[in-house]
C-alpha cells in the first residue's frame, strides 16, 4: 500500500521589513499576558484557495514576498526574536524582544500532490494540514531561534494552502487576525512599488502594565527549565460542523425563551449548547463538575479600556460550571445564562486582579487543561475570509497542530458570512463517535 503524499518544502527564506523605523531599534518589553504564553504554543491558522485559471506562481510568491516585507514595516516585533536578559545583582530574569540581531520572519514555498477535494472531503480533518504550517509542536519559548512569524504557502494540484504561525507571546487572536487582514490588504495595494503602503489599522504596541509596574516584568525564575513543558496531543479525531445563521438563530431563542430574557447571545447559546452535548457524550457520574470555558477580549473592559488595536495578548478566559446531572437535567437556556453571567461579570476589578496573579511570575502550562471541560476559542467575529492575496475568497480555514486537545472547540466565521458559524471540534474518537449519533447535536446543524 503506498504512503499517502507528503508536504515537500521546496525553499524558505527569511523576509525582514522594507525599511527599519526607530522604534524597531529598541527592544520591545512584553505585558505579564504576554509572558505568560511562554509555554503554549504557536498560533496556526490559514486559508486554502482554489487556483484561479489565471494562477501563476511565481509571481505570486514574488508578491507575497515584497507585501510580507512592506507589512513587517508595521509589525516589526514580528521579524524579531527573543532574548532573555539575566543578571545576578540586583537579580534579573526577563525576555523581551529584540528586532535588530534578526534574520527576520521566515517565508516558505511547499508542495503538496494532493487535490482541495482530498483536504475538504474526508469528514475528519486529514493530518497532513498540520503539515501546512510551520513551528509543528514549538512553543513560544522557542522563539529565541525560530522565526516569531512564518508564512507557508503550501501548493496543491489545484489550490493554495497559506498558513500563518504567529508566536503566541506576541499575539492573541485579535492581534493575529489583524495582522493577516493587514498583510491581505498591503498585498491588494502592492503595484511593485518597493515602498511603504499605509494600513488602515496601524497596531498599537504600547503593552499594557498596571500603574506602578513594567516595562520591565522581572519573572522568579533563573532558567526556562523551571517554566516550559512540551505538550503532546493525545490520539484525536478533528471535525469541522457548520451552524447556519437559522440554525444560530434558533439556538439562541430557545435559551431566551426559557430564560424569560433577551439578554443571551448566540454565542452563549452555542457554546451551552456545545457544552451540554459534549458533557452526555462523555457519560459522566452525576455529581461530576463540569466546565465550559470561553475565551474573552479585555480590550473594551478594562477601565480606561484599551485602543481596538492593542497588539499582544489581552485575553482571557471565563466560565460555566456545573455538575453532569445540574448541567443535563437543567434546559439548554439554564446553562446559556450561565455562560451569560459569566460573560457580564467580568469586568475590570476581575481583570486588575488576574493581572496581579500574572505579575508573580505565573506562566500557562498547556497540559494541565481539565479533561472534564471543554474550551471555546477562537471567535466568528474576526474577518477571516477577508484575505484574499489575488486568489479570490477561500473555500475554507484550517489550523495547525498548535493547541489541541479534548474538548477543544474553535468558532470560525461561516464561508457564507450573514452570520453563520464553522465549529472546529477535537475530541477523543470515542468521543466524536458518540457525538455524531447524538441526536439533540446532529438535529441542531440542520434546524
């Protein structure tokens, strides 16, 4: 039986921005939310594109090449790399990045003798997509050497694959998404002039810090042996599901009907739902607690908030709980007001004193996530299918290797926009099984 085709790197290069500015000269010292992603890891998100009749290669990686060179002008901590700076007295143990001593972000060009039918048809997510992006099982630690960005496009027979890997540190999904729209829309206005192109949403690289505290963010620690661990991914399987707008919209008035309310999101209504389906498949005792985590953007809730495009991390996540039999027994609308408060109750003294938690040094440890939760990440509100690079619309998102494990769902916008969503579900395959005959679940995508 012959092996199934492999992604063949075909050549890399490393891209450094057009022209350096000032502040790219001097280091850039990162938030206690940003250091605290040392030990997960990279971000991993693109796009596939089918060939347009017209498609030529070389040009078009010559294209993204020059845009990649002129967004970096704007996003220059991402042609950096880490440096750690230690001393003894007064003792000291920080990493910042510096942008001068870089060869810059890393560009690969890849093959791959498979068709967009082969990524998309299967019903699981075929493994060789993790091959799609670079950094495969790095953590952002080890953006001391590797590159803190590297786009790959990856050529199929008759499509495109080009995937971004962002170092985590760095960015949020907020943050990511922001530098993709803007490389996107360099790309749109790139005639071939080698000169700056100004962007519509410059990213502001003032990291947050409590008063009285940073730039510099002194961590206990006296080497990265004492805070980084690698996680590997159990056995999962990876399916994508699709919620129409209708399907959504439905979702979302039942738990307002039986809440009596209007206050619930679709959102919140999703990811109860998803929560309380994953939770049967699961066949906990009764009294089990359980949880459904939710990524949230601090931007707006802080007191005074931060700009819309604040560059870094500034996230968080809150949560549902409840015992299997509370969670089960209770409506679809209970556990979306659950997350609903959730949501509503964090705000900015919840966020000071995270924060101040942050400051003592901690730092996230991928494999201490609670396998009796699941976790909602992402969000259907970023411009994904925005990015086009010459190729028209994508036909779909896919992610990399990066931050999977049981019980993990990410919301992508819908190919369709209007509201729609894509869930992105990694369970174990017993899990999955159970899931794809469970009637309440299979019901709610087509209703």
């Amino acid at each position: 039986m012959s092996c199934s085709p492999t992604v063949q790197h075909i050549s890399d290069c490393f891209i450094k921005p057009l022209y350096d500015s000032e502040e790219a000269k001097k280091p850039v010292y990162l938030s206690s939310w940003d250091l605290a992603m040392l030990s997960v890891q990279y971000i991993q998100k693109g796009l596939l594109f089918t060939k347009p009749s017209s498609f030529q290669l070389d040009p078009l990686l010559q294209k993204l090449k020059e845009s990649l060179s002129i967004t970096l002008v704007h996003f220059y901590p991402l042609a950096g790399r880490f440096k750690t700076l230690k001393q003894d007295n007064p003792p000291l143990y920080t990493v910042f990045i510096d942008c001068v001593n870089s060869p810059g972000a890393r560009f690969i060009h890849a093959n791959l003798d498979l068709t967009v039918s082969d990524i998309l048809s299967p019903k699981d997510v075929p493994l060789v997509v993790q091959s799609f992006f670079d950094h495969d099982r790095a953590i952002n630690h080890d953006g001391h050497g590797l590159s803190l960005l590297t786009v790959q496009l990856t050529e199929l027979i008759d499509g495109v694959f080009i995937g971004l890997s962002i170092n985590h540190v760095l960015a949020d999904g907020s943050s990511f998404w922001h530098f993709f729209n803007s490389f996107s829309e360099v790309f749109k206005a790139n005639n071939g002039q080698k000169q700056s192109i100004p962007i519509s949403k410059s990213p502001n690289f003032n990291h947050w810090f409590p008063e009285g505290h940073g730039p510099i963010i002194n961590l206990p620690y006296t080497h990265h042996d004492q805070f980084i661990s690698r996680h590997e991914s159990p056995n999962l399987r990876e399916r994508f599901f699709h919620f129409s707008a209708e399907s959504l919209k439905k979702l979302k008035a039942k738990a307002n009907q039986e809440c009596q309310t209007s206050n619930i999101s679709s959102l919140q209504a999703l990811s109860a739902h998803m929560w309380r389906c994953i939770t049967r498949v699961r066949k906990f005792p009764a009294d089990h607690i359980t949880s459904c985590r939710m990524a949230i953007n601090n931007r707006a809730r802080l007191e005074p908030p931060l700009p819309e495009n604040y560059f870094g991390n500034c996230i968080q996540t809150v949560r549902g709980i409840a015992s299997a039999r509370k969670l089960l027994e209770n409506s679809l609308g209970w556990a979306a007001w659950e997350m609903h408060e959730a949501v509503v109750n964090h705000k900015n003294k919840d966020i000071r004193e995270w924060v101040e938690k942050l400051e003592s040094g901690m730092i996230y440890q991928l494999g201490f996530f609670d396998p009796s939760s699941i976790m909602m990440g992402s969000s259907p509100r970023f411009d994904m299918y925005g990015n086009e690079f010459g190729l028209g619309k994508g036909v779909a998102l896919r992610s990399g290797y990066a931050h999977k494990f049981d019980g993990k769902v990410s919301l992508y916008e819908g190919i369709e926009g209007d509201g729609s969503m894509d869930l992105e579900v990694c369970l174990l395959p017993h899990f999955m099984a159970s899931l794809e005959t469970d009637k309440e679940f299979m019901d709610s995508l087509s209703s």
